[in-house]
C-alpha cells in the first residue's frame, strides 16, 4: 500500500468547553475516524495514516489532546483518562458524527478511547488500540519487573525533580524517551512536532498532568467518574490491538492475556521489528491492517 499525498487541513473543534486544533482529511460527508497521539506526541504522528483513511472514505479528524498546543490548556487541570475519554464522545458529537464512526488511539490515546468506547458505545462501530493493551489486562501487569523497568519514567513524573528536568536542553528527556522505546527509528520530525506541542511550560505541565492524574498524585475529578470507570471494562466493539514486537515502554508480556479482554471478533496484530510507534516506524503495513480493519466491519466507508 503506497501513501497518498496528505491533503491534510488544520481546523479548530469547540468540544467539552475546550478548543481543539486538529488536523483533518478526507471527505466532510464520510464517516468520521477520530485518531488520538499519546506522550509525548502530537497530531501529526498520524501523518502517514489520514490519508488511507481519506481514500478509504473517512473523515480523518487527529486532534491535539487537551493541554498539547495547539489546542486549549484546560482551565480546570483534568487530566485523568475519565477527562480523555469525555472530550473523544465530545468530539463525535462536535464534528457530526453517526454510529459509523471508528476510534484510533495510540499511548494516551488508546486510554481515552477505551473508555470512550464504553462511555458512548452506540456512537463508534469499531475500535484500534495501539501500543497499549486493554487496562484490565495492564493492571494485572504493571508490577512486574519487565513492565516496571520499562515504566521508571511514569513514576519520576510524578516526583519535584521532573519539574526541573523535563525541560532541560531544550526537553531532551523526550528525545531519550522516544530512543528506548523505538530503538534504531529516526524520530527527529516527530520530536521536532512534540516539542513544539510542549515546549511552552504550561504545555509540558499539562503532559506530565496525565501521569500525575492516572497515578493518583492529585485528586481524581468527580466530573468524570464514570469515563474513567469506564475505561477498564471491555470495550464492545470489535477491536484490533496493534503493538511492535520490539516496545521499550510496553512489555510483550502486558500482551499475552490481552484476549481475554477485548470482544468477540476482536483481533490483535504485531509489527515485527518495531517499537512503541509501529504506525511511524512501519506504517505500510500498520496503515495495511488499519484501513482493512476499520473498512471490513457493516457500514464502514
């Protein structure tokens, strides 16, 4: 599968009193394809991905996450997976969308979109997860030494030294990051659209805000108790689960239940030879498996 030429428009989503900045492709009729980054990214580590969906009949629509700029910081400072997943439902209903909709997330990404599945089940018919398994099946694994020595970066986050170190030379610990847990891929572009989204201090506290919610270092939000309970039931829909053989920040053994719980019809797909962004490092075939995906299901585009 070759790439088409990106035609790729930047619009701005008002949703869950937030402004979003997206980047969008693809006919503004056809079925919406809400395709969500995780840290520390941006929109455009979709870049390779919108324009299959665009050919493939979908209105390819990647926001920037709450707190990333371009898009609005939050005034109220949630940043917990139930936040998340209430702006992905927000964002359906902001842009038009019908039950034929279909939900991308990757890292950060794929959290909010669990829960989104199961928050609004009727608004998306199919699901991708990227690089993270279902939070059931994570759960059971976090503390295991294979996981835990890959998750040291979570749990610094949330410590006063990060607040000093994350920035430094220019936030170099991100380059670092990316260099771990996509061993051998040349990430400069993506880091130079994740510096960007981060660099103003403001942007970089939000990022590091999500760690800081999931892992129970500020208060959770009430206002979204029941989007963040709803992130670790099993979503509904048919869902594909894609994750690289070689990811320094998700064990391969956070992967070996995963089954159990995701839904009947639900499939999961390796990348060889790639890390924790298979859709950047192998998009040929990662976009492969996607559009085959979310095309192959009643009412797709």
């Amino acid at each position: 599968m070759s790439t088409p030429q990106s035609s790729a428009s930047q619009i701005e989503v008002r949703a869950n009193g937030l402004t979003f900045t997206a980047l969008a492709d693809g006919p503004t009729d056809g079925p919406l394809a809400l395709c969500l980054h995780g840290f520390p990214d941006s929109a455009h580590t979709w870049r390779h991905l919108l324009p299959e969906l665009a050919a493939a009949g979908f209105r390819a629509v990647a926001p920037w996450m709450r707190g990333y700029a371009p898009t609005e910081v939050p005034a109220d400072g949630s940043y917990g997976p139930g936040a998340l997943a209430a702006d992905a439902v927000a964002l359906h209903e902001a842009l038009g969308a019908d039950e034929r909709a279909v939900l991308i997330g990757h890292d950060w990404g794929a959290i909010a979109a669990y829960g989104a599945a199961n928050v609004a089940p009727e608004r998306w018919a199919r699901l991708v997860t990227i690089a993270i398994p279902p939070l059931g099946s994570l759960a059971t694994k976090m503390f295991a030494y294979e996981q835990l020595k890959r998750s040291w970066y979570m749990y610094f986050l949330l410590t006063p030294m990060a607040d000093m170190a994350v920035p430094l030379d220019d936030i170099a610990f991100i380059d670092q990051l990316w260099q771990d847990w996509s061993p051998g891929y040349d990430a400069a572009a993506d880091l130079a659209y994740a510096k960007d989204a981060l660099r103003d201090p403001a942007n970089l506290a939000a990022a590091v805000g999500y760690y800081r919610a999931m892992l129970g270092a500020v208060a959770p939000d009430p206002t979204y108790a029941a989007e963040a309970e709803a992130g670790s039931r099993i979503a509904p829909q048919p869902t594909l689960l894609v994750h690289g053989d070689q990811d320094g920040a998700s064990a391969p053994s956070s992967y070996l239940d995963a089954d159990a719980f995701l839904s009947s019809g639900s499939k999961e797909e390796t990348v060889i030879g790639t890390g924790h962004f298979p859709h950047l490092e192998n998009p040929t075939q990662t976009n492969r498996v996607i559009v085959d995906w979310v095309t192959r299901w009643p009412g797709g585009a």
